[in-house]
C-alpha cells in the first residue's frame, strides 16, 4: 500500500516592532553582543513585564488579513511556558496558551491541481528566547566579545541576550499539507502575508521568520494521524522541502521494516541532506504551563479592531485581479504584485494607460526595468526612474514613436543617470528629440526604403522564396540599416511580407 505524508507547520515570525514586547529594548540586528538586552531581557529580581502595544496591533492586523474580525480574541492571556536553558534567563518563556490572540483563519494556496485552503489552528504572542554561541572565543573564553560564557566538554560558549525578548507571533496550521511541495507553498504564501501587511519583514537569514515542520506518514486510505517528528528552525524554503521529503522517506522506511516512530525534535543537516534526533519531543504538559501573574488579561475592544482595519492596505489580491482585468496574464500579475512597491508603482504607470498599451507597459516594467534593477541589485523601492517618467516612456513606445529597442537601450539608462535631468512632464520627448529616436512610421517612407532593400539584396529574396525563413529575418535587418534603425518594426514586417507575397 502507498504512504501519505502528512504535515503542519508552526512559523515563528518576528513583529516589526522598535522595541521588545515587554521591555524598550531595540529589537535592531547586528548589534554587539549583550548590547540590547535590558534589566526585564535578562531578569534581573524585581523587574516587570509591560506589554508592547504595537506587538498587539500587528497580531490583530494578521488575524484580519487571515479570518477577519471573527477570529481575534476580544481576551487572550499571558502564560509562562516553564523549560530551563542557558538562553532563557527567567527559566521560563512569556507565551500564550489556552487563549491565544488569533483562533482560526485560514490561507490558501495555489497548486498545479488548482487551490488548496490550509486551516489555521491559532496565532500567539510570545517572546523570542537568547542565543547560545559555541565555539570561537578563543583561549580566555569567559566573557570575551562581549559574551557571557560557560565552559562546556566541547569548550567554550556564550550566550547573547539581545533577541531575548523579541516579540514574536507563532502561526501554527492545521495538518491540512500532504507533500513537501504543498507545504513550501504554504510557507511562501505566508511569508508574502507578512511582509505585504508589514507585519514581518520576512528575512530568514537574520531569523526573522522561521519555520519548524511537524512531519507523520500514514497508509493511504487511513485517517488516524502516525507518530509526528518535529523538524526545528527550518531557515530557506529549499530546505524545508528537502527536510521533509527525506524526514518522509526516513519514516516510510522505519515503518516498512516493522519498526515504530518516536515522538521527537528533530534538526536538518543541509550538508548531508538528512535529519538527525536532538531530543525526544515534549508534550504541553511538560512545560507547566500556567497564567503570567505579572501580566493582566489582554482586553481588546470592538474599536480597537475596526481601527486597525480601516488603517489596512487594500489587499495585493484585489490589485492583483484588477491588473487581470486590464488584460495582464496571471503570471504577469503576481510578478507585478509580488510586493507592495511593485503593486504601487504598476498602479502609477498604469492609471489612465490607454488599455491597448497596458501589455507593452508590463512587458517594459518586467523586462527593460527589472533586469536595470537586478544590474544594480536594488528593489523596485530604489528605483532612480520616478512612475510618471515610466508611464510616458511606455506611451511613446505604445504610439510607435520609439522603438522598445530604443526606450530599452537608450531612453531608459538615460533616465536612469539622472544627469541634469529635471523630472518635468516633457522629460522623455526631450530626450527622445535630442537623441533622435523618433521611429519613421510614414507607410510611404518606410515602403521606399523596403523596395530599396529588396532591390540591393536580391540573393536574401530568392533564399526567402526558396523557403529559408531565416531570410526574412535578414531582410528585416536591412531595412532597418538602411532607415538608420528608425523605421517602425511592425510596419516593415507587414510591408515586407506583402512584397514578398506572404
């Protein structure tokens, strides 16, 4: 019989706050070590906890673009989630247990098999944990670069407190994925939520988003769910595909030879492309957990929510299907709306666009401008072209006064360098004029300069009647010599194919 493989996943996305979720410490990256870590990151006696209110409205802003306002909890509540490690200085971690912030919601993904709605179990806050550091500190090791230090059977580590504390939003599905490509398209859908709603900025090498995958198998036919291995921090989409396929496989193989899974944590070596046990997994009650009584229940009022609702971006999806309707394919208009600064500026170029000229636009942001931009290595965001430059290149390219050769080769690193430009509504004509780019577009013009070719290329006519098409191609090249490269291509071609008869 044929196995299925069945996953969920938990996400651990980082809130885009200033500051952590119980403390004014900076939330910044690549600060020295111990450097943003307050007297409540590192629980010094005393000390209190005082909950972030941005952490709150971000979570309440994920609810809504999951479920709606019918999926936030009016009252959640703060519980401390009891484990010692080195990098957990309380001996326990502030989260949410019984009542979370966000219960439900869904998100739905795309397939070759068509879409697939993944449920949504719950959304909570909680508070990142330290960093253990092992290794490198050299011969002192106590203390040096700013670590706190303990000696191990394998040397020296350190512990870093400055993500201690960092607010986080832990997402947590369903087991509704049957493969590792589903569960990768989830994980794609959801990164592009968090950072489209501003919610996460979605980096995954500085830890920002990270994702741990609960994997069981089970025979085809069966609905009992088998004994699930826990795949941790899963940092790049390509791994969690590769985790899970072999961690799949690993668990087929076991049970194919009469053997049982253990319930465990498992990590991902991407250098072997294996996973390998790091403890045996623990259940809830393990970690005791109970109510924070440093922290009141969190109340969360009807206005509360419909502010935060009406302070939202329109969704990319509805700008993503408006650019369908104005006759972009869906490809075109996931590429054009795969952030909100290329939805923003799409939407600039293409506002009051003669319809007719919104494929050649698109073809012009996504071609010319995006390989300008991968040349740079900058996003669209720091693109040097104002939209309203954009737009006009694409209307003399729409009304055959320039070539797209043209507006792509010259026009555009023009613009581009910006030397003694004034962004002025004539900006492009000019530039057009003093370059002389202006296509001939005259039939009558172009028509002589077509007899004139196929009279001095007589050879090129007898291939192309002989049947090498290829010909053609070299017909089109001598006009286009000979007009100096101004002639309107799709006028040549249509003339030419009537002289020649096809």
């Amino acid at each position: 019989m044929a196995w299925e493989t069945v996953v969920g996943i938990e996400t651990h996305a980082q809130l885009l706050t200033k500051s952590k979720i119980f403390s004014g410490a900076s939330t910044a990256f690549g600060a020295a070590p111990n450097t943003q870590a307050c007297a409540v990151d590192i629980a010094l006696p005393g000390v209190l906890p005082v909950l972030n209110r941005a952490a709150v409205e971000l979570a309440i802003r994920f609810g809504l673009a999951v479920g709606g306002p019918q999926v936030i909890s009016r009252r959640s509540v703060f519980a401390r989630k009891n484990y010692f490690y080195p990098d957990l200085p309380k001996g326990y971690q502030i989260s949410q247990y019984e009542l979370p912030i966000v219960t439900g919601g869904s998100i739905e993904i795309h397939l070759e098999s068509g879409p697939k709605t993944i449920r949504l179990t719950r959304a909570h806050l909680e508070e990142d944990a330290g960093k253990s550091i092992h290794g490198g500190f050299g011969e002192g090791g106590y203390g040096e670069g700013g670590y706190g230090g303990f000696q191990s059977p394998g040397g020296w580590s350190g512990i870093d407190l400055n993500r201690a504390g960092t607010p986080l939003l832990e997402i947590v599905t369903e087991p509704d994925m049957r493969s590792a490509k589903e569960a990768v398209a989830y994980a794609q859908k959801l990164h592009a939520l968090l950072v489209e709603y501003q919610i996460c900025d979605g980096n995954m090498q500085e830890g920002s988003f990270r994702c741990d995958a609960n994997v069981s198998v089970r025979r085809v036919g069966e609905t009992k769910l088998g004994t699930r291995c826990e795949i941790k921090n899963l940092n790049s989409f390509r791994f969690m595909e590769q985790a899970i396929e072999f961690e799949a496989n690993r668990q087929i193989a076991i049970l194919e030879d009469g053997g049982s899974i253990k319930q465990q944590t498992r990590l991902y070596d991407s250098d072997r492309n294996e996973t390998r046990s790091m403890r045996t997994k623990e259940d809830a009650q393990d970690y005791r957990y109970f109510p924070d009584p440093d922290l009141l229940p969190l109340v969360i009022t009807e206005e509360d929510v419909e502010r935060i609702k009406s302070e939202m971006p329109e969704p990319l999806e509805l700008k993503r299907q408006s650019f369908v309707q104005l006759g972009l394919s869906q490809y075109q208009a996931d590429l054009l709306t795969s952030s909100r600064e290329w939805a923003n500026v799409s939407s600039a170029v293409f506002t009051n666009l003669k319809r007719a000229a919104v494929p050649t636009a698109a073809n012009f942001l996504l071609g010319p401008l995006s390989a300008r931009l991968n040349q740079e290595n900058v996003g669209i965001a720091q693109s040097r072209i104002p939209p309203p430059q954009l737009k006009a290149v694409v209307e003399r390219i729409a009304d055959g006064t320039i070539s797209s050769a043209a507006a792509a080769q010259v026009v555009l690193p023009i613009l581009w360098k910006g030397e003694g430009l004034v962004w002025k509504e004539d900006t492009v004509d000019a530039i057009i004029e003093k370059q002389g780019l202006k296509q001939i577009s005259d039939a009558g013009a172009i028509e002589r300069i077509v007899d004139e070719a196929l009279a001095a290329n007589a050879k090129l006519v007898e291939d192309y009647r002989s049947g090498r098409g290829k010909a053609f191609n070299a017909l089109v090249g001598q006009v286009m010599k000979r007009s100096q490269g101004k002639a309107n291509p799709a006028q040549v071609n249509e003339i030419l194919r009537r002289k020649l008869g096809t």
